[in-house]
C-alpha cells in the first residue's frame, strides 16, 4: 500500500513507498519511490523505470535532464532509462550550469568540472592556486577589467569562465589558448572581439549574453567546431545579410536583441536543434524556415510577427513553439502537420477564436491561449487528451463546454478573467487538477463536486461573487488547498 500519497497520477504498484508524492515531475512524469530501502524512478503507470539500487535519489536537474543519485555515499547521474551517464564516484552532487554546460564536483577533495558526458577537466578558482594540470579556470564576479596575463601562460586550458566581472573586450592574447573548449564570458562589458578568436579551432561552447555587443562578431563563423552559441542580451542591431555561423551549431540563442528579421544564414545550419529569438523586433519569418528539418525548440516571443508562413508545418521534429506576444490573428492550417508538437504557446495575440487546426496536434501537453479574443471554447477540445497544462486567461469566453471535462490529465488550468458564469458538476472529472486559475469571472457559486479534487493545491477565486461562507466550507473541505478568495 502506497503511504503518504500526494499525487493521484502515478498508478504505484503495492510494493512502493512513495516518498511524499510530491516530488512528481510534470513535464516528464515520473517521480521517485522506495523498494525495499532503496530509491528508484517510475512512470505516469507505476513502471519501474530504473532498478532500485540507490540510497539517496534527486531531483532531474534542468539543464542536463539527469537525476543525482547516490550508492555507498557517492555520487552521479542517470537518465529516466536507468541509464548511467556518469558513474557514482562523487563525494557531492552539484547542478549543471546553463552558462557552461558544466558542474563542478569533487572527487578525493579534489575539485573537477565536469560537462553531460562525463569528461572531467581539473578545476581551480583561485588564480594563485593556477598550475600546468589546471584544465578549468573560474573567477567569477571578481572584478576584473582585464584577463589576467598570466591566464594565457596556461595553454593547457580547456575550459575558462570569468563571468560577472567587467571585462571590456576580448584580447588577441586569447590565441594561446588554442585548447580552449569552453569559454563563458556573460555578464560582462565586452564590446570588442579580437580576431584572433577565431583561430580557437576546438571551441564548442561560447557564451557571450549580456554584453555590450552592437553587432555580430563575424570572426565567430570561423570556429568550426562551434555547438552553442549564446549573444543574448547585447545590443546587436545589423542587416540580417551581414551574420554568419558556423555550420556546426546546434544551439543558439539570440534573446533579446534588435534585430529585424531572422538572419538569412541560419538557413544554412543543418544540425541547428534550438533556436531562441525572444525579445527582438522581428516581423515576419521567412519560407525558408523549412530547412530546418532538426529543430526541436523555436522561441519567437515578444516580437512583432503578424504572419506564419504555411512552411511551419514542415518541421516535423518541432517539440516546443512559443510564439507568445506578437500580433498574430491567424496561424496556417499547415500547424496541424506538427504531430510531435508537446507545447505550444500564443498568448498575448489577436486570435479571435480558438484555432481548430489545434485539435489534431494529440500529442499536445501545454497549450497557452492568454490574452486573446476568443469567445468559445470548441466542443472538439476533447480530442486534446494529452494537455497537462491550459491557459486560456483573458479572453471573452461565456461558458465550459463539457467536453473540456473529459480532459482527466489537466493538472494547470486557468479560466480567469473571463465571463464564465458557472462550471458543470462535470469538475469532479478534473480529478488531477493541481492549480486551478477563476479569478476574476462572474461566478456566485462554485459545484459542490469541486471539492472532491483532493489533490489541488492552488485555487484562485478572486473577484468573483462567491459567498465568504461557502469559501469557508470550501477550505474546510479542501484542506490542503491555497484558496485566494475577496473582491
């Protein structure tokens, strides 16, 4: 018998003692549980997922989508396979890091960063402690208005971050570090870029976001060997004509800049996996789009597209589209080809209905619809089975169809600031339901079946009419609920 459980979704079988239940992971559904002592990892349907071999068992970790996990008091990390991806042999586990791709951990005392394949590179942050085995060099918001000289006394180097300081520019010094794999220089002042930059010939990871950048350092396409590119946050306004990258991207992101348009060259990388062009000026996306046949992750938001060319829907390996806060009031039809599309966000347009072309994306678990003009929710919003997560905030809609009822895997669904006047009973159906957004509709009564959803954990009623009494018994009968209630 499963004590102590907080989640309905997991089916666990009788054997598991599930620890709290609230460590569930929404995005990829499995959460951890206890055989016998031991940690492992199962499934949405109570499958074990990996053998319950481990001690201690933590949470996924963000960037490299591993979980930490711990035998004898060492520790690594496994994937949601069981797969070892890198051996427990760690005295502590650490997070990776999205600046670097890297996380430091220790090892005998001894200190190594260590990138999602498991190389190790022998790490050191104080410049004093700089020996001919250092391999990975850190000062981080250290001040620094230059690079040290002696740092290029250390051709040996393999991975060098100076975030946070205040550094300028980049020297031609930086050529005698020919065995740099990593360089990560965010959060700087660098608006100057020596050339010789690019003769770093085994650089695969380059992180220059939040700088002072006006234009595109052109001496990037060199670095042949470049995978992660990451200029967010500068200042770049060019002629999309005038960037080039290297062919060998597969990461880019490009955030909050002033470009106008996407630049023509991206069309030119074959293996390009995640694009992210949010917070630029953009007005429209090019046909060309469709040679980007290994793109699994665009982010369009906030910018000022007004059209989406019928070609999106060539992107059959697209996983993850944000296209929130622009001016849309149409999508293509051709959106519907999409059939491995898991989430998808349009918020903040002008579409003034809910796009049918929708309702054949079945493998769809986030959909946001915020801060539209829809007026009805279609009855075919049953075929969207899949949805974990619905937002349809801020638009006009009157009433729930019965149909969004049947939808027994929402576990997010937000309905305020509509015109919505009542819920069905039908609520009862929602029985995974975990926060639930009514603020600000026209409701004076709420079903009473609303309470048999014992596992929500956050239900917003404000500003609507609802009786201070029947909130009261609401509470009492949702204990575990946060419930915001008043005008």
């Amino acid at each position: 018998m499963v004590k102590n459980m907080a989640l309905r979704t997991p089916k666990v079988n009788s054997f598991f003692q599930d620890y709290g239940g609230s460590d569930y992971n929404r995005t990829t559904k499995y959460t951890r549980v206890k055989k016998d002592g031991k940690w492992g990892l199962i499934d949405k349907n109570g499958n074990p997922q990996t053998e319950f071999i481990y001690d201690e068992f933590y949470l996924k970790d963000h960037f490299s989508g591993f979980y930490n996990v711990s035998i004898n008091g060492k520790w690594g990390y496994i994937n949601n396979k069981g797969e070892v991806k890198i051996p427990c042999k760690y005295d502590f586990f650490g997070k990776f890091s999205y600046n670097s791709g890297l996380s430091v951990l220790t090892k005998n005392r001894i200190k190594y960063a260590v990138d999602t394949l498991g190389n190790e590179y022998l790490y050191e942050n104080n410049i004093d402690k700089l020996t001919e085995e250092t391999e990975a060099f850190e000062i981080r918001i250290g001040g620094l208005d230059k690079i040290p000289q002696i740092i290029f006394k250390h051709p040996q180097l393999k991975v060098l971050i100076l975030k946070g300081n205040s550094l300028t520019e980049i020297p031609d010094e930086i050529l005698s570090l020919k065995n740099l794999k990593v360089l990560v220089l965010n959060d700087n002042k660098i608006d100057k870029i020596s050339h010789e930059l690019g003769k770093l010939n085994q650089l695969e990871w380059l992180n220059l976001s939040n700088n002072r950048l006006s234009s595109f350092p052109l001496v990037i396409k060199k670095l042949s060997k470049l995978q992660t590119l990451d200029l967010s946050s500068n200042l770049i306004k060019i002629n999309s004509q005038e960037i080039f990258f290297p062919k060998s991207l597969v990461y880019l992101n490009f955030k909050h800049n002033r470009l106008c348009q996407l630049p023509q060259d991206i069309f030119n990388i074959k293996k390009i996996r995640y694009l992210n062009f949010q917070q630029n000026e953009i007005t429209t996306i090019p046909k060309q789009l469709y040679q980007l046949r290994t793109l699994s992750f665009l982010d369009l938001a906030w910018n000022k597209i007004t059209y989406i060319p019928q070609e999106i829907g060539k992107l059959n390996n697209l996983k993850e589209l944000n296209l929130n806060f622009n001016k849309l009031e149409a999508i293509p039809k051709s959106l519907e080809q999409l059939q491995n599309l898991t989430v998808l966000h349009l918020g903040g347009n002008k579409l003034p209905r809910f796009p049918e072309q929708l309702f054949s994306l079945i493998a769809l678990e986030e959909l946001s619809l915020f801060s539209n003009n829809i007026l009805k929710i279609p009855n075919e919003i049953s075929s969207l089975s899949s949805l974990t997560v619905l937002n349809l905030n801020e638009n006009n809609i009157k009433s729930i169809p019965n149909e969004l009822y049947s939808l027994e895997k929402l576990e997010i669904l937000g309905l305020g600031f509509n015109q919505i006047t009542e819920l069905s009973p039908n609520i009862k159906n929602l029985s995974d339901i975990k926060d639930l957004d009514l603020k600000k509709c026209q409701l004076q009564t709420l079903p009473r079946e609303i309470s048999s959803i014992t596992y929500m954990k956050k239900l917003n009623l404000y500003g609507n009419e609802i009786s201070e009494n029947e909130v009261q018994e609401l509470k009492k009968r949702l204990p575990n609920c946060k419930i915001y209630s008043g005008k």
